[in-house]
C-alpha cells in the first residue's frame, strides 16, 4: 500500500513563511521532538512561549493564559508570517528568568516569558528546566505543555 498526500519540505524547523505551506496547526514529528505549524503574533520571537488553538492561531503567554503551549522556533512576529512551535523534545531557547534545573515555571506579565515565581494559576504543565538558565535562555523538556489557569 502506498502512502499519499502532500509533501512540504523544510530546511529546517527555523524557517519563516510568508505565505502558508501547509494547514495551520499541522503536527510534525522527528521523533525526539514534535511542533505545531502555526500563525504567527506581534512581538512573537524565537524562544519565546505561546499559547495555540488547534486553527494555529497564536497568543504570547501572559498571567492568566489558558491553552495549550509552545516555544517559537523563529520570528514569527506578525499574522502574516508563519512557522512552527515546538512542544515536545528538549529546547535549548526557552525565553525564562533565571530559572534552576527541576524548577516549576509559570507565566508572567511579561509575554512570551516564563519564571519560577509562583504564582497561583499561572504554572506551566508538562515542562520541566533541564539546565539551569541564564540571560533569559533556559533549556527545558516539553511534553505537550499547557495552562489551565487554576490553582493547583
């Protein structure tokens, strides 16, 4: 049996549309690591974290967010521009203040930026900082992260 359909090649996970290659909230898998293709938000930068609905329709994380999550994997800074975030694997780019290995991270009011303050409601799930982070970057695990904006 022959397996048929359309194909996108890409360079890599990097790149930056103008015009759409394929469905928004199309999932591709490499098998360490998994991201979403979607649209892009004003101030959206690579590394730093947004929320996505499954039309790829993207929203920088913010106090209060619900939503499934991931990181921009490039400048994806205007809803005419289009790429991917990634939500599983190991992310070296992670927009984060100052976080420890093994840290909790949660949203703050800063968009698209991540912290280890707690704050009721605001924790990220299904992440965990893998290197102690610095400059803003952390390296971080992503299991399909999300915010549910409830006190845990």
């Amino acid at each position: 049996m022959a397996l048929r359909g359309n194909v996108t090649a890409y360079d890599t996970f990097t790149d930056v549309d103008t015009v759409k290659r394929m469905a928004l909230g199309t999932y591709i898998f490499t098998g360490d690591a998994a991201y979403v293709y979607v649209q892009g938000v004003t101030s959206g930068a690579a590394g730093k974290w947004a929320t996505y609905t499954v039309a790829g329709v993207t929203v920088l994380t913010v106090a209060d967010i619900n939503g499934m999550a991931g990181i921009f994997m490039a400048t994806l800074d205007a809803t005419t521009k289009f790429g991917f975030l990634q939500v599983f694997g190991i992310n070296a780019t992670a927009d984060v203040t100052a976080a420890t290995a093994g840290a909790a991270l949660y949203a703050t009011a800063t968009g698209g930026r991540l912290d280890e303050t707690v704050v009721a409601g605001d924790m990220a799930l299904n992440v965990s900082v893998i290197v102690t982070g610095a400059s803003n970057v952390a390296t971080v695990f992503l299991n399909y992260p999300q915010f549910i904006d409830v006190a845990i």
